[in-house]
C-alpha cells in the first residue's frame, strides 16, 4: 500500500522530515529541488527551500542576488526598473534611460506618476492647459493644432454651442439658418415639439411642425376644411376663387363630384357646379349663378 507520507519522487518516507507540497503532492527537499526549484536569473542557481524566492514578471532570484545590474546596490524594498530583462535602482534606471519632461527637460524620476501623451513625456504639474496655465493632471483634456486645453477652457474658446440656450453641444446637433441647435433645443415653435428629422415649416425664421403651420398659417380647402400646404421641397397645386381655395381634388361639382380643374364651373353661393348640373337646375329653375373657368395655383407653405 502507497505511504500517504511518502515524498511523490523516491518514495522516501517523510515523517520527521521537512518536505514541500508541490500540485498538492508531498516531496522531499532533495527531490523538489532538483525537480522543481526556480532558478536565479544572476547567478544560475537553483533556489532552495532555505533560500527566499524573489520573482518579477516570471523571472526569479535569490533574495541577495536581487541588485542593480550596474551599481550592483540590493534593490530589496527599493524602487527599481528594468530595461532588456535587466533590472536597475531607480537612479542607475533613470540615468540611463529615464524619460525627460518636455517642459522642465528634467528626468521624471522613475516611480513617479508622469502624462505620457503622443510619446512624450511630462510630469504631473509640467503638464498645462495652453490657455490658463493650469496643470491638467488627470483630468480631461482636448488637444487642438498641437496644444492641449483643459476642457473648461477648450469649450469657452472653440466649442460649438447651441444658438439657443448657449450651452455646448457635444453631439448630435441640428443646423437651421446656418445656426447650430441641440436636438432638444430645436422644437416647433407652437406646440413645442422637437423637431429634429422631421418634416418642418417656418414663418418670420420660426420653425414650425407641420400641423401647427398649417392650422395657424395656412389656407384652409373650402371643401374638406383641411390646410393647404405644400413641404420644403415640392409645391401643392390648389385652387383659388374669390378669396376661397380648395385642393385640386377637392375642386369638383357640389352636385356630380366631376372634377372640375381646367373646367368652366358655375359659381353658386358658396358651392361650384359643372355646367352640366348647371343647365339641369335651369330647367328646373334652381339656378342662381354666374360662370368661370377654373386654373390652378402653385402653394409652396414653408
């Protein structure tokens, strides 16, 4: 039967003995170490079990192997760097390689938070808004012709900003008269609709929504009581007699519905009839009109 206590490698028994667990199997210390043990990246040795292991990014070390590859200082609770799979103290690091701040041109110290942006390098309070001099930190910002702006001042100066309210549009935002509007903004000047994609009028450089131009501005048909109302890009043909107007298909005989568009038409009080319905109601003495001849109108509302 297997001894539970027994190292997983030479079955040596282990009651007594120091040993290690590795994937949860027991091992003696001669066998991990040959198995098993990291070895120092500085002096190629393995690590023993009496060693304390120092790792970083995958690589190990004995603990008074861990130095500075140039000023050979142990770097044990030290900031350090590491270029080439070297590591190096913080001052041998930043001699050699540190980044330089582009305003003072000083080294920024490595450890030390710095703003990295299009590859270069600033410190913290180096880094300032062009307009009012104040250092952007971690805050936003929005470069603009190779300068950076704090978003305060970037928005004061250049951002585009709503022709009616006056706050900044972000996004999203709706050119009338050559003048930029938020969506929210940009709403029918009757009933407060946004407006936004759709369909609009305007009067007096108010913009309407249709339904409001047309009970408030537009004619209204003598027939169906409907306005009369063309869109921004195609006119509507109507008809218009005697300060009345009709839409042309609403332009027919009160008593045959014949169209009557181009047609003469008798004029009867506030109805128009073809000529025949006319010569019928002579006979039969109803006739009390006088005659036209209908031409219809171009009506573009907006």
């Amino acid at each position: 039967m297997e001894d539970p206590y027994a190292c997983m490698t030479c079955d040596q028994p282990l009651a007594g003995l120091r040993y290690v667990m590795h994937d949860d199997k027991p091992h003696c210390s001669t066998c991990f170490e040959t198995n098993y043990a990291n070895v120092c990246v500085q002096c190629d040795q393995k690590i023993g079990i009496n060693f304390k292991d120092l790792s970083y990014k995958g690589r190990h070390w004995h603990e008074q192997c861990f130095q500075c590859t140039d000023c050979g200082k142990s770097l044990l609770q030290q900031t350090f760097g590491t270029k080439d799979d070297r590591i190096y103290c913080g001052k041998c690091f930043d001699s050699n390689f540190g980044s330089r701040c582009v305003r003072c041109e000083l080294v920024i110290p490595t450890g030390q938070r710095k703003v990295e942006y299009k590859s270069q390098h600033w410190h913290e309070q180096c880094f300032l808004c062009i307009q009012c001099n104040e250092p952007i930190g971690t805050k936003s910002f929005v470069p603009k012709n190779d300068q950076v702006y704090c978003t305060e001042c970037y928005e004061q100066t250049f951002a585009t900003r709503c022709f009616h309210c006056n706050e900044v549009i972000y996004s999203g935002g709706v050119m009338y008269k050559d003048k930029p509007w938020h969506p929210q903004c940009f709403v029918c000047k009757g009933c407060g609709m946004e407006l936004s994609g759709t369909s609009f009028m305007c009067r007096d450089e108010n913009p309407f929504c249709r339904e409001c131009f047309g009970e408030k501005y537009a004619n209204k048909c003598t027939s169906c009581t409907k306005p009369i109302m063309g869109t921004s890009q195609q006119s509507t043909r109507f008809i218009n007699f005697e300060d009345r107007y009709w839409h042309i298909e609403c332009f027919v005989c009160a008593d045959c519905r014949t169209q009557l568009e181009g047609r003469g038409f008798i004029n009867d009080g506030s109805k128009v009839i073809c000529g025949e319905c006319a010569k019928i109601r002579l006979q039969h003495g109803l006739n009390n009109a006088s005659s036209h001849t209908s031409s219809s109108t171009n009506n573009n509302s907006n």
